[in-house]
C-alpha cells in the first residue's frame, strides 16, 4: 500500500492553454492553504481533472479518466476526487448526478473555494459550486509555474460573442479583463525570473479592455513589448471581427512580438459563416489578411477550421478549401463538426450532414493543409532563423526542440545549447510540421 498524504494533490489538466494556466492558479491557490503537488497520481490523495468541454473527444477521456478513478475510490476510501473547470460548468448537476463516486465540482470562477470543499469532502459531504462571478480574473495570485522559458499569462477571462457552435460563453462567462497595470507588472516578474517568453491568453484576446485606464488590446501589448525588449510575446486567441489595424502595426513594430496571428475563420462559406454566428463574411476575413500582409509580408497565420457544419454542402465545402488556396495558411487546427448540446446549433439547426461526409471533407481539408504547410516551410531551406531552445528532442537528447518568432517547430543538433537559449540555426530540411537545422553559432 502505497503511503500517500492526505494533503498531497495531482491535477489532470485537459483542453486549452488557459486550461494549463488555470491548472497553475489552482496549484497556487491550494499550496497557500497547505496543500503540496505530487508527482504523480498514485501519489496523491486528492485527484483533480481539470476539464474541457469545447470538444466532444476531451469531454469523453475525462469520462475514461473518471472510469479509472471509479475503481481506485472503491478500494481507497478516502480518495478524494474533484472536476473543475468547463465540463461540470457547462454540464451542471446532471454531471455529478451521474457521478456519484465523484466528491465534488466547481467551475472557473470558484476556485478560491477548493481548499474548503475538499475539506468538507473529507468530512463526507458532496458539493457543487457552479456560479459565475464576473469580476473574478484571478489577478494578483502567483500561479505555480512548471518550466522556466515559457509561461502563460491570462490577460481576459470569458467571451461575449454567440458562435453557434461553441460553449465557451456558458462554460466561461461574460468578457472581464485583467487591470492594464497587473498585466504589465506581472510580465515584468516572469522576465526578472528568466522567462524567455510570455504568451498573453484571452478567449477572445482583441477584446481586452481595461475600461479603468482606456487601453484595449493594442495598447497592452505595445505597453508589455516595451517593458519587457529582451523577451519574446505572443498572443491568442484572435477574433476576425475584432482584430485592428492598429494592432497589428504594433506587432510589426515592435521586434520582440512574435510574427505569428492565429485568427480562426472555421468556414471559406459566407452562408455557413452566417449560420455559425461568427459575426464576418468570407470577403470580410479575407480582407483582414489583406490588411495584415500588407503590414507584415512575413507574418505566419494559422487558423481553426470545421468541416460538415449543419447543413453545409459540397460547394460550400470547396468554398472552405478555396479560402486554405487563397489564403496559404502555415497551419491549421482542423476537425469535423460533433454539436455540443446545449449551444444554439444545438438547440437551432439540424445536424443533417452524415457523420462519413463529415470525415471525407475532414480529410480533404487536411491533407490540403499538410501540401500548403511542406510547400511553405519548405521556403525555409537555406534561411537562418532564430529559434528559442524549449526541450530536449522527444527522439533524442542529443538534439534540441524549439520555436521560431512564427511559431514554426525546429528540431537541430543541440551541440552546446540547452533549452531557454536563444539559437541561429540553420533550416536544412522540413517536413509539413517541423524544421530541421543546424545551429551555427
């Protein structure tokens, strides 16, 4: 039997970069109270998933997961599990209704109330905290931050946008954003404490808006590129409808923002776009990356695409893959279309596309994507770029795994680098999600 303490805790953390930010909330918020991370699960006598709910696959391995745990509490009593985040918020009592070997849920506003609800599972109740609190940002907690090169930073919480597909609006509430000054303040501590990069989080990150002190989302950013020079930013997620002019004439400007915009459009259709209430047209998106390119001929985009919304047929379907044509995006996250119950699709339009179809234009769409992405990392061959060392290689130590300013992966001999060095190397090879190089100096 293994010795665990009562107080140690292990979260699994599913979905989304603000997911993993939350996860570092979190573990800060309970080490306040007492409590100590384990390393891994068999360790711990507190079992947190911190959930996603945008996706149906994530929402069914956390049902796995919880299958798994279901077992372990059969046998060790005084396990105590928790779900948090976006399942149980969007999923509500039914959810733990339907979990009975779970102790406890509680959403993305209520985790300043964890360490008391474990506390009370401990003494055998069940509890749900499932409210909203549209002031809560989080702002002023330290969270617990795994690595030293990279770190994550919410800068707004919510979405007020109404996408018909999306749950985020129901599992993250209302758009607040983070004060101007906390911001900033906060990038300059992770630059003291040799973070070599910072990426600024938002659901909809264009519509941060600092009311108090009358900066939106291209003042913070120019304001944090300039407090902090020596350390690369980056950004996500962007809306089409809200990114401006202005903003990206400071990305351009300012040599430590990271040349890389990822602006989902999910259809090439006007009419599926309409359908999804994503709030543009096709020739509206198009014209953004106009503006965009006009600005920054080198920038990288990449995009969110989903294939076999309702209703969508065959030409709309190729309106889709002559929007990948025109645009040439260097990446994309691509899936076909599962309704989330619950969400306007769900509860306005019929899923009437077969689930086969569905696929069969997933595919076409990706293996578009993976030609576009060779042909255009390809490009590289024979550059030198600056790549920020982030790991050693998954295949061998002996090589290194990093990041361009575009957000490109190269993989290259490591010689006497290690990961948080900023290296020149140069692209030998690439294949249609990574580069191969060489450092040279």
């Amino acid at each position: 039997m293994v010795d665990r303490s009562p107080t140690s805790f292990f979260i699994h953390t599913f979905g989304c970069q603000m997911n993993q930010a939350d996860t570092e909330i979190v573990t800060a918020l309970l080490g306040a109270d007492g409590y100590e991370p384990a390393q891994d699960e068999e360790a711990a006598g507190i079992v947190l998933l911190n959930s996603c709910a945008v996706r149906e696959n994530a929402v069914d391995r956390i049902g796995n997961f919880l299958q798994q745990l279901k077992g372990r509490k059969r046998k060790e009593r005084s396990l105590v599990i928790g779900v948090i985040g976006c399942v149980p918020q969007f999923e509500k009592q039914p959810f733990f209704d339907a979990h009975p070997w779970v102790d406890f849920v509680a959403g993305p506003d209520n985790y300043r109330s964890l360490s008391s609800m474990i506390a009370s599972a401990r003494e055998g109740a069940r509890l749900s905290k499932l409210d909203y609190d549209h002031r809560e940002t989080y702002a002023g907690i330290d969270p617990v931050r795994s690595g030293r090169i990279g770190a994550f930073l919410p800068v707004m919480r919510g979405c007020n946008n109404s996408c018909a597909f999306c749950v985020v609006p129901v599992t993250r509430g209302r758009e607040r954003s983070v004060p101007f000054r906390r911001v900033v303040d906060e990038t300059r501590r992770l630059a003291d404490s040799g973070f070599r990069e910072v990426t600024l989080l938002g659901q909809n990150v264009n519509s941060y808006l600092d009311t108090a002190e009358g900066h939106d989302f291209a003042g913070l950013l120019d304001a944090v590129s300039c407090a902090v020079p020596g350390m690369r930013i980056r950004f996500t997620t962007s809306h089409p409808k809200d990114i401006s002019e202005r903003l990206v004439r400071v990305i351009a400007d300012r040599p430590n923002i990271c040349r890389h915009i990822h602006l989902p459009v999910q259809s090439g259709s006007t009419r599926i776009l309409q359908l999804m209430r994503r709030g543009h047209t096709r020739e509206e998106y198009l014209r953004k990356i106009d503006m965009i390119r006009a600005i920054m001929p080198d920038v990288a985009l990449t995009t969110d695409l989903i294939s076999g919304f309702c209703t969508e047929t065959d030409g709309e379907h190729r309106e889709t893959l002559s929007l990948m044509e025109e645009v040439r995006f260097d990446s994309s996250f691509m899936f076909y279309y599962s309704v989330r119950p619950g969400t306007w699709a769900d509860r306005n339009l019929s899923d009437d596309v077969p689930e086969g179809v569905k696929k069969a234009r997933l595919q076409e769409v990706i293996e578009l994507q993976n030609a576009i992405s060779l042909e255009r990392y390809r490009q590289d061959a024979g550059r030198t770029v600056e790549v920020l060392a982030e790991s050693e290689s998954r295949r061998a130590d002996s090589r290194l795994m990093g990041r361009t300013g575009s957000n490109r992966a190269v993989v290259f001999d490591r010689g006497g680098f290690n990961p948080g060095d900023l290296v020149r190397v140069r692209i030998t090879d690439a294949t249609s999600a990574t580069l191969v190089g060489e450092a040279v100096g």
